[in-house]
C-alpha cells in the first residue's frame, strides 16, 4: 500500500501537531477549571478560596479574570479546530508552507485575543452584578427576574439573523477562508481575530447563561461547552440550534414566573 506523497505525509503531520496542541491546551484548562468548580461546591480551602472574599481587590479581579480567560479557551477553542486545521493544511500546500506552525499559532493566537477581550468584559460585568446583588457568592443569579431575563435574550437571540450569519460562518470553516483570506502570518493572526469575532457573535448569549446556572458550574460549563459543539459541528445543529432557542426562552418564561409565586 502506499504511503502517498512527502506532501500528504507532511499534511496528516500537521493534523497530528495541531490536534494534538488543541487538545493539550484544553485539558489544561480543564485540569484548572475542575478542581476549582469542586472545591467551589466544596470546601472552598483550596483551589477556589480565593473567591471567598468581600474586597475585590487587584489580586481579586486579575484571578477572576485568569478564571474568565482559562474557562473561554476550554470551553471555545475545540469548535475552532475545524477552521485551524483546515488553515493549516492551505498553508503547508502553499509556498510558505515551511512556515505552516508560525501561521497556525498566529492563528490560534488572534482567535483567544477575541475571547480574552470577552472575558474582561465579563469580569467587569460580574463585578457590576456582585455590586448591585444580582449574583450570589456562588456566583450565580440570585434574581429570577435577572436570570430570566438572560434565559429570554440567549434564547431569542437563536432565531435573529445575526445568529445565523454568525453560525453559518463557523459551520463552513473552507468558505470562511475563502471570503477573508489574508497571505502572511499576519494574515494568520487576521483570520483568526475574524473567526473568533465570529464565534463570539454566534456564542455571546450563550456565554452569559453562566451568569444565570452558575459560573464556576462544571455541570453547566460542560452543558453549554457540548452544545457549542453540536451546534457548530453536528449534521443539524443549526436546526437544533433554533429548537433549544425555544427551549431557553421557555425556560426564561418559567424561571420569571416561578420567581413571582
């Protein structure tokens, strides 16, 4: 049998390389992330003491941010492998292909720059809701009204033409490309910002119901984590999409009106 070409053995390489790099650069996330989410729902004397605190100091706020960072690129970046390993493979066919690692990273890079973005804009936003007692010490939402209030949003959010465009463009990864191709590594780090801008137009609301089921929720991480998943990569995901919008604004509806009672 043969073995095919120098350029396909270099090809399944970078595959190997670039999936591999992901799925360390998640586990370790995780490995970060689990341990406190246990001890969150636990002792709190080890991992998560630090949220034990009424000073939101700097020290307070660059770990809540670190925790905001860590939890985006484990929950996002394994529905941005599609694209990446598709970059990859252009590049390494191209004649900077001896560059193919550079362009990757520069990718990878531009596409947590989005989402480190998003998490300051979290932090700040979870700062604001600890100060007006919308959220618990658990860091979750202590008001019906307020989580609600999300649950309605994230869930007529999943049927608005932004969602759409939004999703389409990271479901085709190849049309993607095609549209904002950029040469260099620079262009590397462009198409990674513009994909990670994607992703977040797509997945904001999302996003913000773990200000409603429980920041530091592993349960509820994992949930929307897999969802994320399927509804960027499985065969009906954007028709799945659109039927669990109607679920979470129903959910939304419930938690208001079981909030009144």
């Amino acid at each position: 049998m043969s073995k095919g070409t120098p350029l396909e053995a270099l090809l399944r390489r970078d595959r190997w390389l670039v999936g591999g790099s992901l799925a360390i650069a998640v586990a370790l996330c995780w490995a970060w992330l689990v341990p406190m989410g246990r001890d969150m729902y636990g002792a709190m004397d080890g991992t998560a003491a630090w949220m034990m605190t009424d000073t939101w100091d700097f020290t307070h706020l660059a770990l809540l941010f670190a925790m905001w960072v860590v939890m985006m690129a484990g929950m996002m970046l394994p529905s941005a492998a599609p694209a990446l390993l598709i970059y990859t493979a252009v590049i390494r066919k191209s004649p900077d292909g001896t560059r193919a690692t550079a362009h990757a990273n520069a990718f990878a890079g531009g596409y947590l720059v989005v989402w480190t973005l998003f998490s300051l804009l979290a932090t700040i936003l979870q700062r604001a809701l600890d100060h007006t007692a919308l959220m618990s010490p658990m860091m979750e939402s202590s008001n019906p009204w307020f989580g609600g209030s999300l649950l309605i949003v994230a869930g007529i959010f999943q049927f608005t033409p932004w969602k759409r465009t939004c999703l389409n463009a990271c479901r085709s990864p190849a049309e993607f490309l095609v549209r904002h191709w950029r040469p260099g590594v620079g262009g590397g780090f462009y198409l990674g910002v513009a994909n990670g801008l994607f992703c977040l137009g797509c997945c904001w609301a999302l996003m913000l119901l773990l200000f409603v089921g429980g920041v530091m929720n592993l349960w509820w991480i994992a949930a929307l984590t897999i969802f994320v998943l399927l509804e960027k990569l499985a065969p009906l995901g954007a028709q799945g999409g659109r039927l669990s919008g109607a679920l979470i604004f129903a959910l939304g509806v419930w938690t208001i009106l079981d909030g009144r009672a």
